[in-house]
C-alpha cells in the first residue's frame, strides 16, 4: 500500500502505523492528520476513495464521520463564551414548546452532557422528518424524558444534534449548519460539513461496512453480553436511541449527505477535523476558538459511570467525550468524539496535540476503533 503525503521529523512511526493499519487491520481508504501546537506535522492519506472501488484516495477527499460531528457541533460552546448562551438556563427559556411533559427542569448543561434524558423518541422520524428543523424540534418537545433530566447520563445518539440545533436556531437565528460554515468552518478554512453542499459532493467517498481481518494468534474482542443483549433488543433504551431515524438511511445518499444531522453525518477531511481540534486548544493561522476557561468546561467531568444507552462506562464533558476506558484518547486530559464505524477527533491541551481520522471502511465499534488506536499510541509513542 502507498501512503502519501508527508510528515514532519520525528513523526515517522505514526507513517508506519497508518501503513499496518492497511496490511492488518483491513483498512481499505482512511487518512490522518495531527498537529503540534497549531502546526500541522502528520498529513497522510492511502487507499481508494470508495470502499467498494478503485479510484485512488487524494489529498482533500472527506468522508461522513458519523458523531464525530458531535464534538463540532459542541463549539456552540462558543455562544457560552460571548454571553449570548447560559449553560445552566433551562432549555425551556429559549425554547417555550419544549417544556411539557416534565422537562421544565432540563438544563442547556445536560443537552452536552448527555443528561436531558431524551436519547430515543416514542415515535421515531423517517430521514425527510430528522431534516426538518421543525418536526424535529416538535418531536423532542412532545416527547417525556426517559429518565429525570440531570439525575443520570446516556448517549442521545441522534437526539443530541436536534436539541443543539433547536437552542442554536433561537439564540442565534441560524440553523448548525449555517452557523458552523459561518463561525468555525469559514474564518478556520476546514473542509468539514454539516450539511454538505452539492459543490461539494464530489469531494466526498463512499463508506460502507468492512471486516477486521483475522490475525493469527490474536483473538478478536467480543463486546460483553449485556453490550451485545441491549444492542439486540428492540425495546431497549440502547436500540431506540440509534433508531430515532428509522429506517436509518444509506449514508451514501445524497439526500443523507445533505441534511443537517448535527448528531450523526458530518463529512470531512482528516485535516479538518484535526484544525478543527487545535483551534480548540491554540491559535491556528491566528485563529483560536475557545479560550482556555471555556476549554476548561469542555473537559471538565460533568458525566461519568454506566451509561444507560451505550451500558459501559463513558465519560463526558460538555459536548466531548473524556479520555477513558470506553473511549481512550492521548491521555487523561484529551477530549473529542469518536464516530461510529472509525472515526476520530480529539485534542490534548496537555501536549498540544490535535489529531484527526477518517476512512470509508466502517466498523461495528462506536469507540474505541482498532485503526485509530494504533494511530493514537504511535502518536504517544512520539510525544510522550
């Protein structure tokens, strides 16, 4: 497999990494990027554009990054920097309709922090629905929390995108997408959309599923039985949580590509998640996101334990995932998302490190995917 592209000195075991991941761990396209106090020193891509092709991956292809949209969308947090959004307002205080059914109580906090308690709807929404900013936010408004908003955490898997989408419509007049090309995408110069554009779309691969290879002598992880029992059950928290788009569409479809999903169907590059993560923690082209106090709040541990829809432990921040068990980063201060089937996007203010992956073979793995971890620990391997 050639791997092209470049890396700065002393980054070559993160070439060598991304290289095994193609001849051992099945990857068929993917790229990474990662930068070091705001300079970027890995840039490497290989393989096929298409999952299913043969035309070779070039440098400024994306891919959907399922929730690792997630950790973009949560620089709404940049609102909460300006003053122009309090996190510990109810929901409700921008949003009259969504206080029924006993979420008068439900904070902006718990939105990013996975405590509102609305991570799957009684009825869920056919793909056309999810797109509409107005039936989504019906949906949520009409739909009683499964739990006591603030008391526990689950992964609202799609639900997390509407909620931030409905309180981003009303504080800023805006809907996520617009406001991310406008705010962050825009004055960064990242190829990263919610919301792709038709210009865009022949930037972008196609995904689809892939297996990992069987290795002699290693045994492949099994997820635990209660992991494997609730992703079986369809009356499960765990299950209704990821149908809340039912059926879930072909993410291949133009139609897909296109809505505004803030929770699940950001494409991007390798290299803009990257910039994305380091503007987060440092100037990038004389451009900084978040200052440090909001960065803080970013990682702060704001949720943590077992998970009432991913049912391991997870640990969350507000609109990140942390660095632990279920989704390990750089280490104990990184922060970011991973998206399920591969990809990645972190930071770790402790080392300046920004790293970013994407690739077109999708995985079961919602955290915690093979490929980017062997990324991750090469990474470690050079800065310590």
């Amino acid at each position: 497999m050639d791997v092209h592209g470049t890396v700065a000195e002393g980054f070559e075991p993160v070439r060598a990494a991304f290289a095994r991941n193609f001849r051992t761990l099945g990857d068929r396209g993917a790229a990474v990027a990662v930068y070091r106090d705001g300079r970027r020193v890995v840039d490497l891509w290989a393989g096929v554009r298409d999952v299913d092709g043969t035309e070779p991956w070039e440098r400024g292809t994306a891919q959907v990054v399922r929730s690792a949209t997630k950790g973009v969308a949560a620089a709404v947090l940049l609102l909460h920097q300006r003053g122009e959004l309090d996190l510990d307002a109810p929901v409700g205080h921008h949003w009259p309709e969504f206080k029924a059914h006993g979420k008068e109580r439900v904070l902006v906090r718990h939105v990013l922090n996975h405590r509102a308690g609305l991570p799957a709807l009684d009825h869920p929404l056919t793909l056309r629905e999810a797109a509409d900013p107005l039936r989504s936010a019906e949906a949520l408004a009409a739909q009683p929390p499964a739990w006591e908003p603030g008391t526990d955490h689950g992964y609202h898997a799609l639900t997390y995108g509407w909620l931030l989408d409905a309180l981003v419509r009303r504080v800023t007049g805006r809907g996520t997408g617009e406001w991310i090309a406008s705010e962050i995408a825009g004055p960064l110069g990242l190829d990263l959309w919610v919301g792709l554009p038709d210009a865009r779309a022949h930037r972008v691969g196609r995904v689809g599923p892939v297996e990992q290879p069987e290795q002699p002598g290693v045994l492949r992880a099994r997820p635990k039985r209660a992991v494997a029992d609730a992703y079986a059950d369809p009356a499960s928290l765990t299950r209704r949580a990821f149908a809340a788009i039912t059926p879930f569409p072909d993410q291949n479809d133009p139609a897909f590509r296109a809505a505004v999903l803030p929770a699940a169907n950001g494409i991007a590059t390798a290299d803009g998640l990257a910039r994305f993560y380091a503007s987060l923690i440092g100037p990038v082209g004389g451009v900084r996101l978040l200052d440090p106090a909001t960065v803080h709040l970013a990682r702060a541990e704001e949720s943590a334990g077992p998970d009432r829809v991913l049912v391991v432990g997870t640990r969350f921040g507000l609109g990140y995932m942390l660095h632990g068990g279920a989704s390990p980063f750089l280490g104990p201060g990184s922060f970011g998302h991973p998206g399920r089937g591969g990809s990645l996007g972190f930071a770790d203010p402790e080392t300046g490190v920004a790293f970013g992956y994407v690739t077109n073979g999708l995985r079961r793995t919602v955290t915690a995917d093979p490929r980017a971890q062997a990324l991750i620990r090469a990474v470690r391997h050079v800065v310590g």
